[in-house]
C-alpha cells in the first residue's frame, strides 16, 4: 500500500506541473481541470494510506476526503464541492464553454493559489 501512495503523490505532483504549465500558456480552463485532478489524487493518497485498500473510482473530493482520517472543516469540504465542478464542467460540451468564459485570468488565478494552498496543507499532513 505504501507503493500506492506513492504513486498517488507523484502523479499529483506530476500533474501540479502540467496545470502549472497550462495556467502560463492562458488555457485556464485545462489548469482548472488538472488543478482537481492534483487534490483528487492525494486525497487518494490518504484514503490508502487510512483504509489500506485501492481509492474507489470517484471524482468527488468531498466524497474522497470524507472516506479519510483527515478532519476538514467546513470550510475545507465546501471548497473541496467547489471544485469538484471543475472536473464536471471541462468534459461535458453543453457546459465546456460555460466553463471557458468563466475562467478569465482573474478567476483561475483565485482558485488554482487557492488549490496549491491546499494542496500543500495535505501534503504537510501526509508526511
């Protein structure tokens, strides 16, 4: 299991650097997309890490978190379903383009600081 974990963590870190890449090039949309990617896959760090089993295959990181031992706040959860639409909102087309206005420079570079912050949180708490 601990293999898995590792592997959980590097893929988010791997994937921290494609949406970094991804928010330079303006594709803000894709940055927000990986930008979920990243906190799903180290939330499925820690699910390994506190149920010793494979994460299940789900995209909800409210869902993921809430099968941890992590203690969230509020706060943290309601961020967590924020984002959660970031996932939703990129693959489908009637919302694809929704999603493509909505994320001007202002708006990704809001939440992808606010995803990295997160993201660190946990990784603080992994270790």
């Amino acid at each position: 299991m601990q293999e898995q974990v590792k592997y959980w963590l590097k893929s988010a870190e791997h994937d921290l650097e494609a949406a970094e890449a991804l928010y330079e090039k303006g594709k803000y949309d894709w940055c927000l997309f990986l930008g979920h990617l990243v906190l799903e896959k180290i939330l499925k760090a820690f699910y390994v890490r506190d149920n010793q089993e494979l994460p299940p295959k789900i995209h909800k990181l409210d869902l993921i978190a809430s099968k941890t031992q992590l203690a969230l706040t509020q706060e943290q959860v309601d961020f967590l379903r924020e984002i959660n639409d970031f996932n939703l909102e990129v693959r489908y087309p009637d919302e694809k383009l929704v999603f493509y206005k909505l994320c001007t420079k202002e708006f990704s570079e809001k939440y992808f600081n606010a995803i990295k912050d997160f993201y660190q949180c946990l990784l603080t708490k992994l270790k």
